[in-house]
C-alpha cells in the first residue's frame, strides 16, 4: 500500500490525533516520548516524514489555554478578589499543566489534519522567470 493510499481505513482525525494514533490506521502510537514522533506507525507501516506541525501546536495551545485562564483569572478576581500572591499560587500552575497537557493533543490532531489533507511545504516555480 501506497504512502498516498488515504483510503486505508476511515479514521476519527480528532481522536487519533488526541489519543496521539497513527492518522492512517488509528491503532499505531504517533509519538516516541512526549512531543517526539516515532519514525513510522508500527501497525500500518506509514512513514511519518511527511509531518512538520512547526510552531503551530505551541500557538493554538496559547490562544486556547492563555484564553481560559485569563476568563478564569477574572472571574476569580470580580468573585472573590484573592491578593496577588494567591493568584500567582494558583494560576501559574494551572497554566503550566494545563499548556502540557494540551501540546501533545494538539501536535496528533495538526499531523492527523497535516496527513488527510496531504499538505506539504510550498514550493515556489520559478520556470517561468527569464
């Protein structure tokens, strides 16, 4: 079967990539360590060359965590009004866990969108130039 072969099996892209499976078959681990990939799905062989997330991951994950905290911040702010100390206490752990925890999740679901939308780097053509 071929790399380009997206027909292998209909895949849940959301689930695979937050349970961080392989985006082709959904049963082979997608990561070697905690943001590291493997080399290749072990179940369906499919080489994972082809994934490049970049930075992309890291920005969704500050929008998205970066969004909740500072909504939660304020509300215990206008709630109860803690001293500083006690926001700093609280928050700072809460974002820490809460950015690694959604980092992983996020990089599967961007490599499984990057996989079932065969996006690759662009390339420019130049041949036209004289």
């Amino acid at each position: 079967m071929s790399q380009d072969d997206h027909t292998h099996k209909h895949v849940n892209l959301l689930m695979s990539g937050l349970t961080g499976r392989c985006p082709r078959c959904g049963e082979g681990r997608l990561f070697d360590g905690f943001l590291a990939l493997r080399p290749e799905c072990k179940s369906c062989g499919l080489s994972y060359a082809f994934a490049d997330s970049g930075d992309g991951p890291a920005v969704f994950v500050m929008f998205a965590v970066g969004f909740l905290v500072i909504a939660l911040v304020l509300w215990s702010e206008i709630t109860y009004s803690p001293p500083l100390w006690v926001h700093a206490i609280i928050w700072v752990p809460v974002t820490i866990a809460l950015s690694l925890g959604a980092l992983r999740a996020f990089k599967g679901v961007l490599i499984g969108l990057q996989y079932r939308h065969s996006a690759a780097e662009g390339v420019i053509d130049r041949s036209d130039d004289a």
